[in-house]
C-alpha cells in the first residue's frame, strides 16, 4: 500500500476503482456482485437501517456487509439480527488522522479495499442511499464489462470524475490511459 502526501490513495490491481472510463481502462475479468459494502456510525444509523431493508426488498439474495464507524451496542445488537447482513471492523487508527475524521470522507477508499481483500467483487454504497429497483442493470454493466463507473455532481451539474482524479492514479495501479 502506498499513499502520497495530497491524497489517500491505493495502489492496486486486486480491486476495482471508480475512476473515469475517460482516463483509464479496468483489465477485463468476470465479477458478478452478490455483496453491497456499506458503512455507518450510530450518527447515520437511521439511514442504513432504510439502505438494508431497501436491499431486502429490491435485492432479497443480496449479502450486505457493514463496516462499523462508530456504531453503538444497542445498534450492534440489532444488525446482528438483520438476515444476510454481516458487521465488519476497519482499524481507522493505522491511517493518518485525516482519514480518521469520518467528516472527511477518506475512510471510504481504506473500506473498500478491505473489503475487496476477501470479496471478488463488490458494490460499495453509501449508508444515505435506498434502492428504489433491482441492482439488474448496475450486475449486468458490471458482469459485461468488469466495472461500473459513476459521474459525479460539482453542484453546477454532473460530469466526469477525470477532472478530480489525480494524474499518478491510472499508472500508480497499473491501468491502461
């Protein structure tokens, strides 16, 4: 794992990356997702309660894994019960303190390249987000193509992640410009 000073970043070819079709190319490979990766503290329990029964309902043979951000017992006690849904832990104190601060979002990357250790393929979405239909669309991209590359809003309308996307990102892992 390496990091540069400006940006977490990971440097590797085990997992997919969200980064613009634009800029790079994923290697091809088959991946079929049967896990959502979410994360949550006790602050955004409320949402990844309706992120879960969102899967349950639109996804039923779904797994769901939670990384924990700060959940509290009570809560913990209650996604243990919840049916095909497995909690997970990430140690945020191996990173540098940015990545600490959940306020800054850099945690996300850390999450889901631990997840991508043990899961051939992944969908990561965030615990404020629902379902409103079936993932059919997003496995099948994915399953054709081995990625699923997203826009992004800057509040003035949505465009390509390349304008955000650090230049050492597609050489750094190993992906074709």
């Amino acid at each position: 794992m390496k990091c540069c000073r400006s940006w977490f970043l990971f440097f590797s070819t085990n997992y997919p990356v969200l980064v613009s079709l634009s800029i790079c190319a994923l290697p091809a490979r088959t991946c079929e997702i049967d896990t959502v990766i979410t994360a949550a503290n006790s602050e955004y329990f409320d949402s990844l309660q309706n992120l879960v029964g969102s899967i349950h309902s639109h996804e039923p043979h779904m797994n769901t894994v939670v990384y924990d951000l700060g959940l509290d017992k009570d809560h913990i006690r209650e996604i243990n019960q919840w049916d095909r849904v497995r909690l997970a832990s990430i140690n945020l104190n191996l990173f540098p303190p940015h990545v600490r601060n959940l306020s800054n979002y850099a945690w996300k990357s850390c999450v889901i390249q631990h997840a991508a250790a043990s899961l051939p393929c992944l969908l990561f979405l965030d615990a404020g987000m629902e379902l409103r239909d079936t993932l059919a669309d997003i496995k099948g991209k994915v399953s054709n193509h081995s990625n699923w590359f997203v826009t992004a809003s800057n509040g003035r309308g949505f465009s390509s992640l390349a304008g955000v996307t650090h230049p050492g990102m597609c050489s750094g892992l190993g992906l074709v410009p």
